[in-house]
C-alpha cells in the first residue's frame, strides 16, 4: 500500500473532493476561513491510498480531532 498527499476541499466543514499532489509545502498544510461567528476548514492536505480514502480521512480528521481545536461549528 503506498500512500499519497491528496488537497482535499471542503464545503460547510464536509470533504467534498480529493486532488493529488505530486510536492507539497509543509508550510501550507490547512487552509481555514471564518465568516460571521463560523469558522470553516477550506482544504486540508492528507496522506492517503486513493482519492476516497483521502476524502474519508480528511473528514474524520476534522470531526473527530481538528473541529474541536479550530472551534468549528457542525
């Protein structure tokens, strides 16, 4: 199993699409937005084994860890 870098977009806080990378910069790993009172995760870089897993990795990582640390809102 080889694992990649997959962008991930998100949209209202949910992964909706994986891109692959083939370099990243370790300088830009999370990119967040805050409208009104909401904050909002725009993409986020994961490593992965196909697009679906990095989507499926991108939102557990949000929910279940980053969500909380970032202050987002469901």
């Amino acid at each position: 199993m080889i694992l990649r870098e997959y962008k991930v977009s998100f949209k209202n806080n949910k992964a909706i699409e994986a891109d692959s990378l083939n370099g990243m910069s370790y300088h830009n790993l999370i990119k967040c937005s805050k409208k009104g009172a909401r904050r909002f995760v725009n993409w986020l870089v994961v490593f992965a084994t196909d697009e679906n897993d990095a989507i499926k990795n991108a939102d557990e990582m949000v929910h279940d860890y980053l969500g909380s640390h970032l202050g987002l809102t469901a």
